[in-house]
C-alpha cells in the first residue's frame, strides 16, 4: 500500500503489474461500503496486462472515519480523483470505477477527459432526471431513502443492523446474512461512510450530462441486477455517444465478485481496442 497526498488528504492506494505492458494504467474506483481490497477478485488477470492503480476514496479503509464533517461528498471524491491522476507518473489513463465509483468516474470524464484514454463503467451509482426519466419525481429517491435509514442505524451504533438494510436493498432479504466472513467485515470498516453519503446531495445525471462524455466508454452490467441500476445504466449508454454495452449472465450488482473471469474478459478485450 502506498499513499499519495492530494488535496490536503492521504490517498491509499495500490499500484500492481508494472511490468505489464507500455500502455496506459488502468485507475480503479471502488464504490459505497468499499475500498482498494474489493478488487481483489480481478485483480490477477487485469495486472498480466495492465498496471492496475486503484485507490481507496477519502475516508474509506485504511482511515476509520467517524462520520463527522462535511469532507465526504461526490463533489470531493471527483476533485480527489482528478488530483490523482494528476499525480500519477503516466497520464492518459484508463478508468473503471463501480458503483458510486462509476459515478465519480461519470463526474470526472465530464470534466477532464484530456486526462482518459477509455472509461469503464460497471453499473454506476445515481439518479436520473427529467431528461432521463419520464417518471422523475423531485426529492424522491427509493435509493437516497435506503442509504438514510441505514446510516440512521449504523450512527446509532448498530453496524451490523445498518448494513443488513443497505444489503438487503440493494440484493434482495436475507443477503447480509448470506456474505461471508470476509466481505462482511469489508463492510464494516467502512460503514461509517454511510453517514456522510445520506448528506451527499449527489446531483442527477442528465441527458446533458450523458451527451457531453467523448472518452470512448465501455458500460458492464449484471443481467440479474435489481432496480434502479439496470435502469441508469440503459439511460446513460443510450446517450453516450458511441458508447457500448456489455452484460454478465446471472451476475448482479457485485459482478466482478460474482464473475470475476468473465468480468475480466470483457474489460481486457475492451482495453485491448484500438
């Protein structure tokens, strides 16, 4: 593990494979609840090809955070990986980011594309607007509501109830008793995040939004990935100019996990591209 400092902030983050290849690094974001160790499972067959940098976002593992403070937002994590890749001894990069990752992978490609050769994005985080979503409703999202009642619990102390909520949201009843021992406490060190995410304010995409992206964007998703996630996803290729879609049959939310072959697969073959 090593450290960059950015914006007034240490930086963890790993850096494996560099004898792999002249090309660009592939810069990996993780999402909510996560950190540099949740890209364990892809991490072998990515780094035979690829110098693979992934970082943990403000806040998250190696830091015990206490929820305290207006530091933890989209907003920053975007400036932080921006700095980041500023930093870093190779630009242009490839990035990859899951989740809330791919949200603040979306965020940054909007803003800094000189710094991107090709974007990765493996069902990002977020909302929809008006432009987007004919069924929009201001203020009312199933999702932010979700990550409120968890964080509510786990600020109260009880971490395991506040992360059984957000689990089984996010992959059906009875998911947070079904992890394992270790993804479970990946989890935990990172639970506190929760509370600083219910006070996020993350902004919706917009067609606008989507329609502004010129880095060449790849977007992965599980086939039996569960609401709202497929629907962003579909929304934001469909306007991304150029854009391409690539799905994993049975696979849902955490696919590089669940699939981590053939998650690999496509994200070389895409990487390999002229």
């Amino acid at each position: 593990m090593q450290t960059l400092h950015v914006n007034g902030y240490d930086m963890a983050y790993l850096d494996v494979g560099h004898g792999a290849g002249n090309g660009p690094p592939l810069v990996c974001v993780h999402g909510s609840l996560c950190d540099f160790r949740i890209w364990s499972p892809v991490l072998g067959p990515l780094t035979r090809k690829h110098r693979v940098i992934a970082p943990s976002l403000r806040h998250f593992f190696p830091e015990h955070w206490d929820g305290v403070g207006d530091t933890y937002s989209i907003v920053q994590h975007v400036e932080d990986v921006i700095a980041f890749i500023e930093k870093l001894d190779t630009r242009p990069v490839d990035l990859m980011g899951h989740s809330r990752g791919g949200h603040i992978c979306f965020r940054v490609a909007q803003r800094r594309p000189d710094l991107l050769r090709k974007l990765i994005l493996a069902e990002p985080g977020g909302e929809l607007d008006a432009t987007l979503d004919p069924a929009y409703e201001p203020g009312h999202s199933p999702l932010a509501g979700m990550i409120a009642a968890s964080a509510k619990v786990i600020a109260k102390g009880d971490i395991d109830g506040g992360l059984q909520i957000f689990m089984d949201a996010l992959e059906g009843p009875g998911a947070w008793k079904r992890l394992p021992a270790t993804p479970k406490q990946l989890l935990r060190d990172n639970a506190t995040t929760l509370i600083g995410q219910m006070r996020d304010h993350r902004p919706p995409f917009s067609k606008a939004d989507a329609e502004a992206i010129t880095t060449p964007t790849l977007f992965i998703g599980g086939t039996n990935t569960k609401g709202t996630l497929p629907k962003v996803l579909n929304a934001l290729a469909a306007n991304v100019r150029g854009s391409r879609v690539e799905m994993i049959p049975g696979a849902t939310h955490p696919m590089f996990e669940q699939a981590p072959q053939k998650y690999c697969e496509i994200v070389l073959s895409y990487l390999a591209e002229d």
